[in-house]
C-alpha cells in the first residue's frame, strides 16, 4: 500500500517552503485559540476551513493537524493560570493545575503538562500509522450491509459515551438525523421539508451548519454568559521545564498507559479527547495510591488525562480516514475538507492517495515535536495573550464565520443556516443537550440512509442478508448488544443484588 517512492513524495510535499509555513502559521493561531477561555478546537477548525479553499491538500490538511495538536494544549493555559479550561477536554483537570498554581508552580505544572502532551501525541501518531492501513485492507471487503452496521455503530457509540443522561444524547442524535432528511430522498428523488425553497432540495451544507453549531453558538454563549476573568498568575520563564524530565521518568507509566486508552477512546465516532481526558482522570485515580489528592493538586491525574487528550486526536483520524466516520467533532470537519479537496474517505484512499495521506502521518509526528517550542514560545506569552479585550476578539471571529459560511457556494442562505444552527446548539447547550450527537447525526445519516436503501433494495426487502456475511453479522451483534446495554445491564444488577438478599 506505501512504498519508498511513495514516502519520499510525501517528505517532499510536507518540506515545500510554503507547507512548513502555513504549519507554522496554522500552529500559532491554535494556540491563540485554544488559549482564549470559550474557543474551542473544534470552533477554531471550523473557521480554518475558508482558508483551506485555495490549499492544495497537503498544505490544508498540515494546517488542520497542526492547528488542533496545538489548540488542544494551549487549552491547559487559561485552566493553569486564570481556573478557565480553554478547551473542554482541559476541564478534567482544571481543579489540580489550578491547585498547583496557586502553591506557585504555574511554571512546572505548565511544562509538565507540555511534555506529556507531545508525548501522548507522537503515542497517538504511531498508533494511526500502524492501525489505519491494516483497517483499511479489511474495510475493503465491506459491502453497504457492513457500512449500515458501522454507521449504527458509530452513531450509537455517540450517545453511549456522552458525558451526561443518555436519552438527552439520543436526543440531540436525532435532531441531527432528522436535520439530514431535508432535501431530496436518496432512493427516489423525492423533496422532503424542503417547502417549496430550492435552496434547500441539496439539504443543508455541511460546512456552514459546523461554522454555526461551534463558532456562531462559541460567540452566542460567551456573550450571553458575560464570564469574568480574573488577573493570570506570571510564570518564569526559566521554571518551565525544571523537574519536568523528572515528572515524565517517575509517570512513564502513566503516560503509555494513558497514551494508548486515550487513542483507542479516539478511535471511537463520537468519543474524542474530552472523553479521553475523563476516562483517563478517572482510572488514574481508581489506582492511585493517594485518591483523596486528587482535585487538590495531584499531579498523576493531570500528566494522564494530558497525555490522552492529545493521543486521541490522533485516534480520532482512524475511523474518519479508513470508513469516512470521524472520530470527534473536528474530524467530521476535516471530512468535510477531504470531499472538497476530491479525496473521498474510505479504504481506496490509501492506494489513491497514499503520499497525501503519508504527508499527514509525518506532519502528526512534526506537529507534536513543534508543540514543545511553540508550546513554551506560548506559556512565556500566557498573560499578554490571556488580556485580549473580548470586544475586539468576537467581532472578528463573527467575521469569519459569515466570510466562511458564504464562501462555500456565494449564497446568503447559507449565512443565514451558519446563524440558525448556531442558535440551535446554543439552546441545545444550555439545556444540558450534548452537541457532538446531533454534529454525527448529520455527518452518518447520509451513510446510514444509503446503506440501508441500497441493501434493502439488493436483498429484495429482506433483512436476513444483514446477517449471513461473516464482518457484517459480527458487527450487528455487536450494535444489537449495544443497545440493549441499558435495559440489561440495570435489569441483571437489580437481580444479583435479590439474589445476595
């Protein structure tokens, strides 16, 4: 699938001047996003998107790896310094960085957390180097019986692994299915919800929808809540790294072992690093010798949850790469990003494409080693960058976003999609309703509905030929397990504890 010729195109590409450019470029801009409190990654990938449209694929798909690796650190800084998490996935340890702060060690806590972030994505690259292309061999034996169960899949992994009540996920998951059935039906061509506006006869465009439900609701929320700031914590230059070797050898365990969950738990559609940072918390503590620590300064809980968020990034490419099913809501961007760059995701990639996607590899290994300069580079400027006055930042990301969501096809409608949807997920937000459900609701209905057209129409209306090909009964066993969990999971402790009485 990959050869020498292969990988040294790929080097070339990922060497040209401008390439090496735009990463550094699309480097700073994600740890200025990511260290603003309430700009999230996914918000800052969104905005990234209308500069991609002139790339070639290399250079937009560099500038989206290394924008995320370093959003999704630069997180840590505000959570550190100011008790923000910058990033969602930054909230699993924002009491014990902050608690260290506070005993004067914003410097050491900073840097340790730097570290173990490229560690944990350099971990999180190597895993999708060796794992996407042997996925990708068996996903070329799939059919559309195996697609409809992994679509299933994916989307039931969505609401399985929101933090939060499963049914206000199921909700927000069908808000996104039903926002995917406007426009024409995929087995007859008939206009469904479209009330008689042509605008809406190709459904809704993937990329404005993504600008309004993460930068639009990002800008709504912020300037709804009013959040106060306090004064940011300094921090020596010269206490960035000290000790910090120190903390990575006595946690090396800590690191793989969060390393590999956190890629794994990327690996899951739905799941990405906020959930790995979570998980990660949560087992570190289960063993730990010193529980009762943790919230108050513990610095075994922060290297792990730190060095999962990063791997998954990584993890979270696997699936959007090798099936065309992203991973985390910045993936089901960049999927976007992949169709309009004429790169359909999916097994055929890797022979079609494979200096691209071998490009995207390396610059997963180069964004990581960057982040530890351009990382320190940022914790120096942490306090300076932490003081941008809200009213000049949000205007300008308003800017963007309508430049961004009119761009896709010159129309006005799509500025005013970018605008309904965000109010949407700003309700959905306030109201406890996860958003990520409802974002692979739009991006796997297309895939689930064809699928199950497709095969339907193939099996004459049967649904037996969904279990006679080996992969495809496995994974419907696998989904039909999947959602009886709920119902036999409360059912089967009620009756072992009857039994114990």
């Amino acid at each position: 699938m990959f050869n020498l010729d292969s990988l040294g195109h790929a080097l070339s590409l990922l060497m040209d001047p401008y390439v090496v450019a735009v990463i550094v470029g699309s480097s700073v801009y994600g740890l200025f996003v990511g260290a603003m409190p309430g700009l999230t990654a996914s918000m800052a990938t969104a905005l990234l998107v209308p500069v991609t449209f002139f790339m070639e694929p290399v250079p937009a798909l560099a500038a989206m790896v290394a924008m995320e690796a370093m959003a999704i650190f630069a997180g840590d800084i505000p959570a550190a310094l100011i008790h923000i998490p910058g990033t969602p996935s930054s909230a699993a340890y924002v009491e014990d960085s902050y608690a260290l702060t506070r005993q004067g060690q914003a410097g050491h806590v900073l840097g340790v957390q730097l570290i173990v972030s490229a560690m944990g994505g350099v971990i999180g690259a190597v895993i999708l180097i060796l794992l996407a292309p042997l996925l990708a061999e068996v996903a070329l034996r799939f059919s559309t019986y195996e697609y409809f169960w992994l679509a299933c899949f994916g989307l039931s992994c969505s609401v399985m692994v929101s933090s939060g009540s499963i049914s206000k996920a199921l909700l927000s998951l069908l808000i996104g299915l039903m926002f995917n059935c406007v426009g024409l039906d995929v087995a007859v061509g008939f206009p469904r919800f479209t009330f008689d506006n042509p605008d809406l006869l190709d459904g809704f465009s993937f990329i404005p929808v993504m600008i309004g439900m993460f930068g639009m609701a990002e800008i709504f929320r912020n300037v709804l809540l009013r959040e106060s700031r306090v004064a940011p914590f300094m921090v020596q230059g010269s206490a960035i790294f000290r000790g910090t070797w120190k903390v990575a050898r006595e946690h090396w365990r800590h690191i793989v072992r969060s390393g590999v969950i956190g890629t794994a738990i990327g690996v899951l559609p739905g799941a990405g690093a906020d959930i790995a940072a979570w998980v990660t918390y949560g087992i570190s503590r289960r063993f730990s010798k010193t529980p009762e620590l943790f919230g108050r300064g513990q610095i075994e809980g922060l290297v792990s949850a730190s060095t999962a968020n990063n791997a998954a990034l990584a993890g979270a490419w696997v699936p959007a790469l090798v099936f065309g099913i992203p991973g985390d809501s910045i993936t089901a961007i960049i999927i976007g990003v992949l169709y309009m760059k004429n790169l359909q995701p999916g097994p055929n990639i890797f022979e079609r494409s494979p200096e691209i996607i071998l490009a995207v590899y390396a610059t997963f290994i180069l964004a990581n080693l960057l982040l530890i300069p351009f990382g320190w580079l940022a914790i120096r400027l942490s306090s300076k960058v932490l003081r941008v006055p809200r009213n000049l930042l949000y205007p300008v990301i308003l800017l963007f976003c309508v430049v961004g969501a009119f761009a896709i096809n010159n129309s006005n409608f799509d500025v005013v999609v970018m605008l309904a949807f965000g109010v949407i997920a700003c309700f959905l937000e306030f109201n406890s309703i996860p958003v990520a459900p409802a974002i692979l609701g739009l991006v796997l209905g297309d895939l689930l509905e064809k699928s199950f057209m497709v095969s339907m129409m193939k099996s004459q209306w049967s649904l037996l030929p969904f279990f006679e090909r080996p992969i495809s009964a496995g994974l419907g066993i696998v989904v039909i397990l999947m959602w009886l969990t709920p119902i036999l999971v409360p059912f089967i402790r009620k009756r072992m504890k009857s039994e114990k009485s």
